[in-house]
C-alpha cells in the first residue's frame, strides 16, 4: 500500500472502493494509531516536518473522525457477502443433516430392530426391558460377536433386512447431508455467527447515534460514513435474516435430535452424533460385503472338496473322534480296551459340542421367528 497520505486521508473519509483493496483495507488496521498516539501527535509543540513517516501518517489522520470504528466497518461490509455465502452453505447442510436424522424413517426402523434384538439378547435382565439406547451403541454391533468369532450382529441384522425388510438396506440414502455436516463445528457455528451478529450490531449502533445528529450528512467528513453505513445495512438485511434463520433452525433440529435420543444438548455435541452415524454405515456396508462374498459361489466345490464328499467325512461313523486313534487291526487286550475308552471321551466331549451348538441354534431360530413377526 503506497499511497500519499493526504490521499490515503481522503480515500478513509469518503471510503472508497476504488482506491483500496479490501487487502489493503485489512492491512491499514494494523497501522491505524490508537488514542493515546493520536493524542501525543496531537500535542507535539516541536517541528511536525521533522517528525517520522509513522508520526507524519498519524498527524494526518488525526483530524478523521470515528477512525477506528470507520476503517472496521469498511473492511467488516467489504467482507460481509464473501462471509456469509462461504459460510451459510455450511449452517443449511448442518440443519439438514439433522433434519434428516430425525425424519428418516428408515433409520428409525433399523433402530427399533436394533433395540428389539438387544431386548429379546438380555431377556430375564432388567436390560430386557429397555425402552431405547444410547446412539454410541450402534457402532458396538459390529463388536458383538458370535461364538465362531466371526459373524457379528450386524451381520444378523444386515442378514434380516435383506431377507424381510430389503426396502430399509439403502437406509443412508436418506441421510445424503450428514457428510458434510460432520464437517462443520459447533465452535466455528458459534464464533463465525457471533461475530456476524456482534459486527451488525455495532454498525447499527453507530448509525443510530450518528444518524440522529442535526447537519450530519452535510458533513464533509460524517456525512460520507453516515450514508455508507445506512446504505450497508439497507443491503445486509436479507442475508443477515437468512443466516439467522439457518442458525436458528440448527439450533432447533439439535434440541429436537436430541431430545428423541436420549441426550443433552448442553452437554452432547454434533461433532459426537454424526460419526457416529458414518461409522455405523461404514460397519453396515463392511458387513454387507462379508456376507455378499461368502455367498459367491466356487463352481460346486467347498475347500477343494465335492460339496457330497464333506457332509460324508464329516460324519461322526465316517472317521475316529479327534484326537482318538481306532483300534489296530487284531489288536486286543487292555491296550485295545483303553483306545476304545479313549475313543467314547472323545466322542462324549464332541456330543457336548454339538449339544452347546444346537442350543445355540435354537435360541438363533426364536430370535428369527421374533424378528420374523415384527412389523415394519
């Protein structure tokens, strides 16, 4: 910024556009003179000739009245449409992605049966009896193991959407918005409106007090900031309503999101709930790919072996039991009678195996004949 500071004096009374650029404008901020510099300038009795470039710059702007308020408001009006389309965008997908997590109906149908499927786990508990759940405990589902280790209940519940509710697997469809809204902060909500609403403000102040003066837009140098001013928030008024309307409803749909949950939102934030959401989906289709990849089919042959020839190698009269070997051929006596003894444990503890697995079994077919009846 390279400007004669008679010239540089002038552009700041009229604020003109044209001869600053709102960089410039931002830079001049910083070298603008607080009050006890203007006052010391002001008092210098000596030869102001002789005085240093800074010193000569704040001897020129000292007859400018409101400076500092002046030279902000130009920079905060210069700025205030980039601002508010930059960050307006960000405040409606917000309010949207909250909108859409409490509408969605499909969302709110695989919560009721991810709440009726732990009801039905924790029967004869107190757990049994739950009204709802914490949303974190959606993303545990994929924790909750079987007893092979490797089918989790999420894959359950993927495995009874397909088969009974195959309208609800594209559930995050409807929650196209929450992406982006876990990108925005509550912090930057708060500050970057904030200091929208608080520049306003001043302005308005600033323009009410002025405003009121006798002879104030004849002023040369009032006259100039005065009409700017009314001019600006003329202008700002739509975007300035239209931002607090997007701030409002945000702060609306999280009271009701959070309500619905369970949460307080004094304490919970957005930033928590919708991760959430995106780690449970994330969950959803790793799980659909598990299941979708074992059910692909290996030309007729299951581990290198004829579908037909397992099922008979796996038959308890086809082979020992594990780790029990079969009688020689001939063989008798004690030796033969302990290998026989040694072949029933075997067998007694694999029966036992099997007894655990076919309980199991049957709880897994009352969970499916439960699930089977409940109503979309």
């Amino acid at each position: 910024m390279r400007k004669d500071f008679a010239e540089l004096r002038r552009s700041i009374v009229d604020l003109d556009d044209y001869t600053l650029s709102t960089d410039d404008v931002q830079a001049l901020l910083t070298f603008l003179p607080n009050q006890e510099e203007l006052t010391k300038v002001r008092e210098y009795a000596g030869d102001r000739t002789k005085l240093d470039r800074p010193e000569q710059f704040f001897l020129e702007l000292e007859s400018v009245p409101q400076l500092v308020p002046r030279v902000e408001f130009w920079y905060f009006s210069r700025t205030f449409n980039d601002r508010v389309s930059g960050f307006l965008p960000d405040v409606k997908a917000l309010a949207n992605g909250l909108n859409q997590a409490y509408t969605s109906t499909k969302f709110k149908k695989i919560l009721e049966l991810v709440l009726a499927i732990g009801n039905y786990l924790n029967g004869g508990t107190a757990n049994g009896r739950a009204y709802g759940f914490k949303i974190e405990g959606v993303i545990k589902l994929a924790d909750t193991k079987a007893a092979d280790g490797k089918q989790s209940l999420l894959h359950f519940i993927y495995n009874q959407l397909k088969a009974k509710y195959p309208d609800l697997l594209d559930w995050w469809t409807e929650l196209s918005d929450v992406p982006k809204a876990s990108n925005v902060s509550s912090i930057t909500v708060r500050d970057e409106s904030g200091v929208i609403r608080t520049g306003l403000k001043k302005i308005q102040a600033a323009y009410d007090s002025l405003s009121e003066q006798d002879g104030i837009l004849d002023d040369p140098l009032q006259g100039p900031y005065v009409r700017k001013m009314k001019l600006f928030l003329q202008e700002s008024q739509e975007k300035a309503a239209e931002l607090d309307a997007a701030v409002e409803r945000v702060n609306t749909e999280f009271a009701t999101l959070c309500k619905k949950f369970g949460e307080d939102p004094e304490a919970f934030k957005w930033e928590e709930f919708f991760p959430l959401l995106i780690r449970f989906s994330n969950g959803f289709e790793v799980a659909r790919k598990d299941i979708e990849t074992v059910k692909k089919p290996t030309g007729g042959r299951v581990g290198g072996r004829r579908p037909g020839l397992v099922g008979h190698a796996a038959h308890p009269a086809a082979a020992p039991a594990e780790g029990a070997a079969a009688p020689a051929a001939g063989e008798s006596g004690p030796v033969a009678f302990a290998r026989k003894q040694s072949m029933r444990k075997a067998r007694s503890i694999r029966r036992m195996q099997q007894d655990k697995v076919a309980a199991s079994k049957t709880n897994l077919n009352q969970l499916l004949d439960m699930v089977n009846k409940m109503k979309a």
